[in-house]
C-alpha cells in the first residue's frame, strides 16, 4: 500500500507558543472571548478556531486528535479520557431507544459487558456474532440494526475481522461500520478499508508506556461535531473528555509509535514462530497457520508487521498461573492486563480482561482456562528472552526437556 500512516503523523508541524519544537499544553478549562457575539456563536457552532470550554475541546486535545486522525486518514477525531469513553460515547450518538446493534463475539471484556448488561436498559440490544463468517452477520442484521461493530484484531483470541467485506455489508444495509483498532494501530488502517468510525484505546500501543489512560474516535467532520454538540452530543455530555497535559504526553509518545509497533511485530513473530515450533498452541496473525494471516497479509500496512499480541494455550488455568509467575519472578515480564508496554505483559483473559464473558459464552468462542495473552515487548535479545520462557515451560513440564531448542 502507498498510503504511509506514520509519516502522516510525522509531517504535521505544531509549534509551541514560543516557538517550541512541540506544541504548548493549554493549561485553561475555560477560555475568553472578544465579544459576546463570539461567545454565542461559538455555543451554537459556528465560530472555527474559537474554544468553548475544555469539556468540548482545547487546542491540546485538538493537536492529539489532528495527529491520530491523520494516522488513521479521517477527517477528523475527537480524544476521550479513556478507551470505554470512546466506544460508549459513539454507540450512544449512533442508537437510541429501540435501535440494534451487530456485535463481534470476541471483544474487550467490558465493551462486552456495556453491550450486554448495559444498553438494553436503554432499550438498545446487541447480538454477538462470529465476525469471521460474513454470512453469520449479515442474517443477524434486523430492521432496527444501526450498526456493526468489530475489532480489528479481536481480544484476547486474535481474531482477524474483513473489514472490506463488513464494509460492503454495512453500505449495503445503510449501517454504520465501527471498528476499534487497539490491537493493530499502523498495521491496519480500517478507515481506508471501509470503516465509517475509528476507535482506539490511546491507554495502550499509542501511548506506550502505561502512565495515561485515554481513548479516540476518529471518523468524519460531521460525527465529530455530533459528539461535541453541546446539545445532544454524547461525549460533550457524558463528560469523557481528556486532560490537556495527558493529550500533549500521549501527542509526544505518538511520534515514536512507528518505532515501537515495528519492534513489537519483530519480537511477537520470533517469539510465535519459537512457540509453534516447539509444539505449543499458538495463535498469532503472522504465523501461516493462523485461520486469517491471508487476510491480514491483504489489509496490513506491510512495514509495520503483524502485531505485538500473541496468545499460548498451556492446558489449564494453575499451569497458566504457575507460568506467569515464574515468567515475572524471572524479569522476563510482568503479570498484568493492558497491553502495549515497553516490557512484556501477560494474563489469563478468561479470569481477567474478558471475566465479564459468561463461562458458556467462553468455551463456545474457544476461550480456555489455558490460555496467556502476551503483549510482547521491546526487548533488544529476543531470542534470550525465548530461552528463557522456554525454561520456565520446561520446568513445570509444559514443554519436554528432550527437545530443547538452541538458539544461535
């Protein structure tokens, strides 16, 4: 693909007030105004480049949200103070009352639980699909559907959705396509394959270093002016806005997320193709055994490979903790949920970030007591780092010592 989402990034020029390299933070919740004129011009939305109030916007957010919009190639975005204010804001702007939403099984625990025990008290009910069979959501499509909504790569089994294909369903139907693309920021660009809303959660590969929680949507002029109306606009309503010294930190950290995403696929690659080899369930998009790495190969932006998220199953829920807190004991890593960090990350999903799924909901998606999810790090030696894994599986017999791999 020609299109180049970083250096739409690294291109755009803010200087700071004084002429600094970076942007100067807007230390103000409020802001004056030369006329009373402007001031009411300005509630009703027709005064470009004039600030409100900092629940609304600020030029630090607007700096942040220019920045990821350009990666995502949208018109615009519009930050939050965490990724559930992006997803909850958006469903809540698309549906009202009686409306039905298309759902991907596989997602984020608690986007699950706000479309499963939440909006029906709002009369807004979801059915929750296989993503990957295209025929599956289209049939669960009604006459009060308003919108499909997926993960680009899904949490925690990895899944991969067709984000070409729900587009074409989507247009077809007159719905909205929203995808939350967390777990693959640069690798995929959903708006440039048919997505009409681009989410992100900023708290985790964005920003990088696990110090800010917040949250996106990018999408067209217009959606974003729906969020931010001051009378009916659910994020300037719902208050999810992000504070102006968090946007200028995460806008900071965005520039070396190229970097960071390149590094993260190198390792997450090495460490999977390791996993496999050695007879261990892997799940990963790079590896040719993954049910969907064609697909992936055919949407990615090649350079910034497969991803940083890898998941092993090892056959029970006290091997899978046995091994993680040996793994953490052993620095290679810490026993934790988010993902994205600069060191390696790991969590049994089905008693932590995917608890809100019922335990038959689960075992039909396939996820087992056994499974780790990694979010692999940056580390410099990955193939120390394999070796000493390996070690640790070898120890609590997850793997046969008979059949020790050594690395170069």
């Amino acid at each position: 693909m020609s299109f180049k989402p970083a250096n739409n990034i690294q291109d755009l020029q803010y200087f700071g007030e004084f002429g600094g390299v970076n942007p100067s933070i807007s230390d103000s919740s409020t802001y004056t105004f030369l006329s009373a004129k402007t001031m009411f011009d300005t509630f009703e939305g027709n005064a470009d480049g004039c600030y409100l109030y900092s629940r609304h916007s600020s030029p630090s957010n607007l700096y942040l949200g220019e920045a990821l919009a350009a990666m995502e190639g949208t018109e615009t975005a519009n930050v939050t103070s965490s990724g559930m204010g992006a997803i909850t804001s958006v469903i809540l702007q698309l549906c009202n009352a009686g409306d039905h939403v298309v759902s991907s099984r596989t997602i984020y625990g608690g986007t699950y639980a706000f479309l499963k025990n939440f909006t029906p008290k709002l009369n807004i009910n979801t059915s929750f699909v296989d993503i990957t069979n295209l025929e599956a959501v289209e049939a669960a499509i009604t006459e009060n559907t308003k919108m499909i909504y997926c993960e680009s790569v899904s949490n925690p089994l990895l899944e991969i959705a067709d984000i070409k294909g729900l587009a074409a369903i989507a247009k077809r139907h007159d719905l909205k396509l929203v995808v939350d693309n967390t777990f693959s920021p640069l690798s995929i660009s959903p708006a440039k394959l048919g997505a009409d809303v681009v989410i992100h959660s900023l708290t985790k590969f964005i920003n990088g270093s696990s110090d800010t929680v917040g949250g996106v949507v990018c999408g067209t002029q217009d959606f974003i002016n729906e969020l931010r109306n001051v009378n009916d606009g659910a994020s300037m309503l719902l208050g999810v806005t992000m504070d102006s010294l968090r946007a200028s930190s995460v806008l900071k950290n965005l520039r070396t997320l190229h970097i960071r995403m390149q590094q993260h696929s190198k390792n997450g690659l090495y460490l999977a193709e390791k996993f496999e080899a050695d007879g261990l369930k892997t799940v990963y998009p790079g590896l040719a055994s993954h049910s969907s790495h064609t697909l992936f190969k055919d949407m990615m932006n090649t350079e910034y490979g497969f991803g940083g998220m890898l998941t092993i199953d090892v056959g029970s829920l006290d091997k899978a903790n046995e091994l993680m807190e040996m793994m953490q004991e052993k620095n290679l890593g810490y026993l934790a949920v988010s993902l994205g960090f600069y060191k390696t990350l790991f969590s049994a999903p089905g008693t932590s970030t995917s608890s809100e799924i019922p335990l038959e909901e689960q075992e039909q998606m396939g996820l087992t007591d056994g499974l780790i999810r990694f979010s692999i790090g940056l580390d410099a030696d990955i193939k120390r780092t394999y070796n000493m894994m390996r070690s640790c599986m070898e120890e609590l017999g997850i793997l046969s010592t008979e059949e020790v791999t050594k690395v170069a």
